[in-house]
C-alpha cells in the first residue's frame, strides 16, 4: 500500500513539472512594458523595452550582433544591448540624448524571436514626450532703475528669437499688470558688466545685443513696475523648443524673492536683539518699549544701498559713543524690505554702547560741516546707488537694557593648600546670591551647608567676592563643591542664575592613567613638583551629589620613591567603564542619583581629590562637549542599477568625549541623497538594542545615476516626516558633502510646520552608487616604464587589449592623448606650511596654463593585442606635475573602450622656498613686513626627495608693485637684491621696506625658476625673485 502511495506522488510531481514545461514552452512571447512614459519626460532618460520572459540565455553573449526590429522616430542613435535576461536598452553615443520638445514613437515589430523559440506576433506601439519649454531659474543681475530689474532667466533648454519674443512677462504684484520685456543674448561679459553697473548708471543695459538662440537670456523690463512690488516672471504657454515641434501647454508664473526698491530712499529701521535673543525693529514712526541688550549688535536697514560712501560720517549719536558702521558684506539687494535676502542694504554698528541709556540716533542727508580751518567738508550729500537723497524721518530713539546678569566662576579649580590665593567669584546685576556645597576635608564630610553673600548697590559693574574656600575648610587642604544660586536685580528670562562648582585646596598634583589592565596614578608636589612617596592612594565610587570617601575603597595602594603606584585595571572591577560617560552633573537627569569614580589621596601634609571623569584637567579652560551622534552605514553591494532593492545595514552610537553609547531614546529617519536632487527619505526607522538598524530602498527604474550618501537624522524628541528638506538641501548649502569623514555630527534647529522647533542632528554614514553597466566585448590595460619622470626623460606607454575570456584583441585601431597638469608640490619639511616653495599650488610653473597636452596620437595594436607607443623627451616647464595618459581601442561594435592612468613628473629637481613673515598682530594679524624694520628673508633648498640641499647660490630680488595696468596685472620695480648660500640650515639676507606699498619676492636658481610671494609691509606688496 505504501509503495502505491510513492509511486503515485512520484506520478503526479512528474506530471506536473511535465505540464509547466509545456505551458513555460507554449508561453506567447509579448512585450511587458516601454520605458520612459507620459510626457515631461527628462532628457537623460534611457529607452528600455522589458519583455514578459528570458530573451537570451546566461552563458550567452549580453550584445546584440543581429539587426533589432525596433523602430523609434524621430531616429536615435541606439546601440541596443541586453542590460538584464529579459530588458532590451538602447545606449546612446556618450554625447548624445534625447530631444526637447520631441514626440517619441518605438515600435517594436513582429520577428523578435526568445531562445525557446517563440516568435512576437504583432507589432507594439509606445508613445512618450519630452520635456516642453519652461524656466528653470531666474537670478537677479542689477537693476536699471529702483523699480526696473534686470534678470538672468535660464530655461530647460534652448529656445529662439521668435519663440520668446512676446510670451515673456514680469508680473506686477502690486498692480497685477504683466510687464512686456526686452530679450538680450545672455553671456558672462555681459552680466558681469552688468553686475559691476548695479544701479545701472552706465546703461551698460542698452548695448545692444541681438538675442538668436539660447537656454539662458536677459530679461529687461519695458516699463517700470509698481514701487515695493514682488516680482515674478512669466512664460506663455504655446513655446515650442528650438530642436523640437511641441509647444507648452501651461502658463508659468514663476515667483522669485525680488522685490522693487521703495518710491524714496528712506531709513526703514533699526535692528537689535533683547535678552531672550529676539529680533526687534525699531522704526521712527513706531519706536518700542523693548529693550535692546547692550552686547548684541545694532543695525541700520535702509530702502537701498549707499554707494561707496562711510556712513559712519553722517551718523549722529546721543549721548556720544565710539561707532563704526558698515555695509554687513556677503549678499546683494534683492529686496528693500526682505531681511534675509535684502541684508545688502543693512549696515552693522560696530561699537561700544553704554548699558540703560536712551539713545538718539540721527542720519544727516547732507554733508557735516568740517570742524578744521572753517573749510567746507568734501563729503558728498547721502544718497543711494541710484542717485536719490535719503528723504527723512532719519531720527530713531531706543534704549540699550543693562547688562545680562552674569555669575562666574573658573570652575573646576584648584589652589596650592601652602599659599593664600583665594578664588574669587565674578558678579554683575545678581542680587540673593547663596552658595550652597558640601565640605570634604581632614576632619570628614558636611553636607547642605550655605554661605549668603552681601549685595551691592551698583548696576552694570562687575563685582569681585570671594568664595571662601580657605575659611570654610576645617583643614589646610579639601574639597568645596556645590551650587551658586542667585537672582537678576531687575526683570529678565531666568528666575534663577545657577553655577555649579568644584573647588579644592591641595598640595598635590596628582595625575591618573586607568587602562583596562593596569591603572598608573602619580602624585607630585603642587609647588616643585617632586615626587611624593608613601602616599596612600584608594579609588571609590561615590554619588556625584553626596561625595564621600568610601570605607571599603575599590582598589589601594601606595606611592613608591617615585610618587608613582600601579593598580589593576578597570577591568577588575567595571568590565564596561569605557561605554560608558563619565560625569559628575553634566550629564545626570533631575532627580537621579548618578555614581562616579573618584581618587583620593592622602599624607600627612594633607590630601586632593580626583575626579576620574572625562576630560577633567586643572589648568585649562573645561569645554563640555554636546552629544554627537557616529553612524556607520554600508550596503548589500557598493554597485545598483535603476529599480535595484538596495539593502541598507547600520550602526548608530552617540559619542560623548569619546565614549560610545548606544541610544535608549529619540527618533532616526535615513535620507539617501544623490545627484540633481534625487532623494529618497526612509522615516521613522528603528535602531534595536545593539544600536543597529536595516532599511529597505527601491530605486526609481529611472533614478539618476551617480553616488549616493546616506545621511542618518536624529530628533530627541519627536517623529521625523520631510527628512531631506533638512539634511540635506539645507545641509548641503554650508557645503558638508564636500567630505564624507566629517569629524563630528552637524546639528540645525528646524521649525516644522506647526511652528515646532526641532534640534536635529545628521550624519553621512555610506554610500553606494547607480551605474547603468555598459560593458564592453574587451578590455584594456596600459603601464609604464617607469614609476616617475623628469624633464627630458623619454616615456614608454604599453597598451594591451584582450577579450574577456583572455584572448588577445588583435589589430585594432587606438588612440592615445597624455597631458600634464601642475600639482602641489610633494615637499614636507618640519614648517613646510611657514614656507613658500617655488612648485607651490599657484605658482609652480612659468607658463599660466593648468592642464597641457603632450601627445594626441593614433596607433594600431600588433597580432598580440599589444603596443608601446613612446614619447621622445617630456620638456613641460612644470616644476611638478602629473602625467594624465588616456588610451583607448575601437571594439568592433564600433566604439572605444578607454583607460586612463596618471604618473608624476618632476621638471626640476631641486625646490627653493622663503619663509612667510609671521604673523603681525599691528597690521591686523596679517603676515605682514613693518615698515623700517629689518625682515630675513629666510630661503631654504629641497631636492625632490625632501632632503636640504646646501652649497646653492640663491640670488634673490625684491620688486615694490606700482600701478595696475590691463587684465588685473601690475608694474613691478627692482628694489633690492641680495645674494646667499644655501646650508642645511636656514639661511637668509635681510631686506627693509622703505614704505608702505605691496612687495613681491622672487628667488631663482641657475636654471630660471621663478617664485612669487604675495607679501604685505602694512598695506604693502612685495615681490621676490630667487635664483640658485
């Protein structure tokens, strides 16, 4: 009966694996998808055709050798291969893409042919659309009147002359007219000239220039726009591109942040912040009651900018102070009224002003009169950049708060027991100070003690208290720790002012090493610093808020001669000391009890205390640091392709003086940046008790290729939505993706759109990349015959080709192009960052060139798949550069697999370099030369294998800059020339400047290498030149 039943299951599997052959076999072979699709569709877009089975076989080869049945118009370029089993792509030449404006038909006709041998029966039809014309952005470039800018529009792609003539606009917010505009032919001489013409006095806006095709234009305004009006820019709909035939479907009002100037040139206000760090604006029509605080900055907003003018000399102040005020640098007018964008008409305060003090403060349009000789002052009248006077009110009153309150007190801090220094504590506007510590002296421990110190009758000034340390001890030496409490003498955000403190009198210096193994304390003598022996020495754990030295100590010992004892590590008795923080406050949640390790040590002259926490360290000030999120991230593998699932593995540890925690609380989402914009956003992820996490991401079948940073966010306290709008387009402006290492997290407080503000935190932890794989039927190999070379060598390049299986790819045609281009010079000397060589980053060659070509040559490899193509004599004049060698072989698909190497070059062997000035704190901390005083110009000669090269002759001579004539470039007179030997040591002429002007140094060797050194003597520049 059993063996029936076998024989039967056996039947029915065989029957069925039968049946789904059969059906597998007789499967219609159809066409499952077209890709791209809709319309809008980017130009980097790839066509590819899926099919709903295997296509070719594995094993087999992935090109395809045959004509393809695919039909596409308008024509493109495609070179179809198999990118996947079943996914047919066309590959475009790599200086080709897809149309604008175009609509794109593929059919893909009946003959295709699977290799079980089914045939597509009908042909399938596909239909998708470009990209229409539309603004891709808009910049302010300079104005030609208050209410008329001038715009760089750039669109999506090229247009013509006749396209945009009457479909571009400017929208009148105020009015809510469309204003005609006039079209320029944009280029980068134009709109700089443009830009250096702001308030457009030149008219440098009316050159004319016939605008016939671009993607980028200037847009001009016919008309003026209403005063103080938003601006936005218009494009009709009905634009056709200028390389296709469909036309947009849409208006589109593009809204910029540019504003039009106000009818008059007025003072819009004054800026401060009050003590709680809020903005305020102070206008002459409404002046506040807020007070501003005293040390932050004021300043001026204006309805437009000043043109080359000291507004510090038409600014009155009542009562007097010492001002300087200054256009805040950085940005340029967009707005009269938007803070952010129009910072280019606030001018900055610089200055001290007294606390509690109603000030006046008073713009004068026309010039002051001089004081001096009863001479009339040459000072113009105040106006604008466009030429208008400022018009009034001008006088604004505010009144300066006093001075924050202010408790101080260095802490922690130590004092020799043998002396009599007392530490003071620093007070200004505190009143009901207590100090409340605990005593731990020679005579034991005393808790909740308290100490009222008196109040002072004066405002804003800082007072001096002692803390009585000595008089509260009961012993020459101990511990004082605790809090000082105080109150602000007049209204302000706190109600308490509080200051912790650790404070003890000793005669030791004691220093600790606790290791996992072996832990080394060493105590000395806090004035000599000899060493003291037979010192008890015992490790305790204690509550940070109730110290007491412990009865049963965790460990003991005593000093040797040396004042040294050697202890067991930490491993004995805290298997996990090092994961942990260490800390006696900083870091303790109210109402809870945290432990810490603390030293004792103990003589009959007395004893000290150590507290055995992070960074504890007398002598310097104490820097507690926030907490710091490490993420490591990495993926499944470091290469996708479009519409992969990439497996994403992480780690994440909070980092606090180096102590690596895992997270107990808060929230983590991933943002996973890569290239225009391409962002996907995981929420809400969840990192498990090991601190680790695993996330999911399914990339776009169209996605941009590139690499991509996965960047961990971090919010304490609520749940993350909109990641990327944080992390990393805000992140990305101050440039943190320049470098994947970054040494620390970076943090931003966001406000959400409840008008929540977040503290976040994000990290880079990995990357991978998205790749389309455009492999190659062969592969090439180059080497050299040498590992570097110099000036005059001869050079060796070998070229291999071969087939992927091995075998040689024989007579093909080749190319090689080899170019040079200056680097840094590779010289590392002790200082070398005091030192100027004459291969430095800028000035390494005599020839202004950066990146040279060599050699651009064609070939033909032999039978074997092999060449040596050879360079004669390598003659750059770079004194050191790389050697960029790109060679590259035709397959017989017709396109050219290329590799590319680099090797350095040297056209010198040796390198002379002066030492800079240091840095001179009279001329403004600048590497300045004084006037009058003797500099050495120190010069130093270095092979190229860093080693000091003596027995030179250096001649050196020095030229004063004169005046500026065309392209930037300056006059130079010789001034001074000297001469020295070089030694392995320093050697140095010294030169006097004579006055003030901008000097330049140039020293050469025998072979003419030139080397400048912009210098300044006060405001002066010099130049030398050294020969060896």
């Amino acid at each position: 009966m059993t063996q029936k039943k076998i024989l039967l299951i056996i039947f029915a599997i065989f029957a069925s694996g039968l049946h789904a052959q059969t059906s597998s076999h007789d499967k219609p072979l159809r066409v499952s998808a077209i890709y791209p699709t809709g319309t809008e569709v980017a130009l980097g877009d790839s066509i590819t055709i899926e099919f709903n089975q295997n296509m070719v076989s594995f094993g087999k080869s992935m090109f395809t050798d045959a004509a393809i049945p695919i039909k596409v118009e308008p024509a493109l370029e495609c070179e179809w291969n198999w990118v996947k089993l079943n996914t047919l792509k066309c590959e475009l030449p790599f200086d080709s893409r897809l149309a604008p404006s175009t609509r794109y038909q593929i059919t893909v006709l009946p003959g295709i042919v699977a290799p079980r041998g089914q045939s597509l029966e009908q042909e399938h039809v596909h239909v998708f659309e470009t990209i229409t014309p539309a603004i891709h952005r808009v910049n302010l470039v300079s104005w030609m009147s208050p209410n008329q800018p001038i715009l760089k529009v750039q669109f999506n792609q090229e247009l013509t002359r006749e396209q945009l003539l009457g479909n571009v606009y400017l929208y009148d917010e105020v009015s809510g007219k469309e204003i005609p505009t006039t079209i320029k032919q944009h280029s980068y001489d134009l709109e700089r000239s443009l830009r250096d013409d702001y308030f457009g006095r030149s008219k440098r806006y009316l050159y004319k220039r016939r605008f016939t095709q671009d993607d980028a234009v200037m847009v001009l305004p016919d008309e003026n726009l209403s005063f103080e009006s938003k601006v936005s820019v218009v494009l009709s709909a009905g634009v056709s591109g200028a390389l296709g035939q469909l036309k947009s479907t849409k208006r589109l009002v593009i809204e910029t942040s540019i504003t039009t100037f106000t009818e008059e040139f007025r003072l819009l206000g004054l800026h401060c912040r009050d003590f709680h760090g809020e903005s305020l604006f102070i206008t002459a029509e409404q002046p506040l009651d807020a007070l501003c605080a005293v040390q932050a900055s004021v300043s001026l907003e204006f309805s437009s900018r000043f043109d080359d003018i000291n507004l510090t000399d038409y600014v009155q102040l009542e009562p007097s102070a010492d001002i300087n005020i200054y256009l805040k640098s950085g940005q340029r007018i967009t707005s009269s009224r938007n803070t952010f964008q129009g910072i280019g008409s606030r001018y900055v305060h610089r200055g001290t002003l007294a606390p509690d003090t109603n000030y006046i403060l008073e713009i004068n349009s026309e010039p002051p009169q001089s004081v001096e000789g009863g001479r009339q002052s040459s000072l113009a009248s105040l106006k604008d950049g466009f030429g208008r006077t400022l018009s009034g009110p001008n006088q604004i009153k505010f009144k300066t708060a006093h001075h924050s309150p202010m408790m101080s007190l260095r802490t922690p801090l130590v004092v020799d027991s043998a002396d009599r220094y007392e530490p003071m504590l620093s007070l200004q506007n505190v009143e009901d100070v207590t100090i409340i510590y605990d005593l731990m002296d020679g005579h034991g421990t005393i808790r909740n003690q308290t100490r009222q110190l008196r109040n002072f009758d004066q405002i804003d000034v800082v007072q001096k208290q002692p803390l009585g340390l000595r008089s509260t001890l009961r012993s020459a030496s101990g511990v004082m720790y605790g809090t000082i409490v105080g109150s602000a003498t007049f209204e302000y955000p706190l109600e308490k002012l509080e200051w912790s403190f650790f404070a003890q009198a000793t005669p030791y210096s004691v220093f600790f090493k606790l290791g996992a193994l072996s832990t080394l304390a060493w105590v000395v003598n806090f004035q000599t610093g000899q060493p003291i022996a037979n010192a008890e020495v015992e490790l305790f754990k204690s509550v940070s808020t109730k110290l007491a030295k412990s009865d049963s100590p965790i460990m003991k010992g005593i000093t040797n001669t040396n004042g040294i004892v050697v202890l067991p590590g930490f491993k004995t008795f805290d298997p996990k000391w090092d994961l942990v923080d260490h800390d006696m406050d900083e870091n303790c949640a109210e109402n809870r009890e945290c432990t810490a390790y603390f030293l004792y040590v103990e003589t009959d002259e007395g004893q000290a205390l150590l507290p055995v926490v992070d960074d504890y360290q007398i002598g310097r000030s104490r820097m507690i640091f926030n907490d710091y999120i490490d993420h490591w991230a990495t993926t499944a593998q470091k290469l996708y392709q479009p519409g992969d699932t990439v497996h994403i593995k992480g780690y994440v540890r909070r980092d606090r003086h180096e102590h690596r925690t895992i997270f107990q609380d808060g929230h983590f989402a991933l943002c996973v940046s890569g290239p225009r914009e391409r962002e996907y956003e995981i929420n809400n992820i969840t990192v498990n008790e090991f601190g680790a996490y695993d996330a999911i991401l399914k990339l776009n079948k169209q996605t941009t290729l590139g690499e991509y940073k996965i960047v961990l966010v971090y919010a304490p306290d609520s749940s993350l939505a909109e990641v990327c709008r944080v992390a990393v387009r805000d992140y990305d402006e101050i440039d943190v993706y320049s470098a994947l290492e970054l040494s620390r997290s970076d943090s931003v407080q966001f406000e959400d759109e409840e008008n929540n503000v977040q503290f976040l935190q994000f990290r880079v932890g990995g990357k991978f990349e998205v790749h389309e794989f455009k492999t190659n039927p062969i592969r090439v190999s180059q080497s050299f015959d040498a590992e570097y070379y110099e000036r005059e060598d001869s050079m060796i390049i070998t070229t291999k080709a071969e087939l992927h299986a091995g075998d040689p790819y024989a007579n093909a045609p080749s190319r090689v192009h080899v170019t040079i281009s200056a680097k840094t010079l590779p010289v590392k000397v002790d200082d070398d960052y005091e030192y100027k060589f004459s291969a430095g980053r800028y000035g390494n060659h005599r020839k202004r060139s950066w990146d040279v070509g060599i050699v651009s040559d064609e070939f033909q490899l032999n039978r074997k798949g092999f060449y040596e193509y050879t360079i004669d004599a390598l003659t750059s004049d770079f004194y050191y550069g790389e050697i960029t060698v790109e060679t590259s072989v035709a397959s017989d698909r017709g396109k050219y697999v290329a590799v590319t190497s680099s090797v350095p070059y040297f056209g010198v062997d040796q390198f002379v370099g002066i030492r800079r000035p240091v840095a001179n704190y009279r001329l403004s901390y600048s590497r300045g030369i004084p006037i009058g005083e003797p500099w050495p110009i120190n010069v130093l000669v270095v092979s190229k294998d860093n080693e000091i090269v003596p027995e030179k002759v250096v001649s050196i001579t020095v030229y004063r800059r004169g005046k500026q004539i065309l392209n930037g470039n300056y006059t130079w007179y010789r001034v001074f020339d000297c001469e020295v030997i070089s030694t392995v040591q320093v050697e140095a002429c010294d030169f006097t400047p004579p006055t003030e002007t901008i000097t330049k140094f140039k020293p050469k060797f025998s072979i003419p290498k030139a080397i400048h050194i912009n210098l300044k003597s006060t405001s002066t520049q010099l130049s030398v030149n050294v020969k060896v």
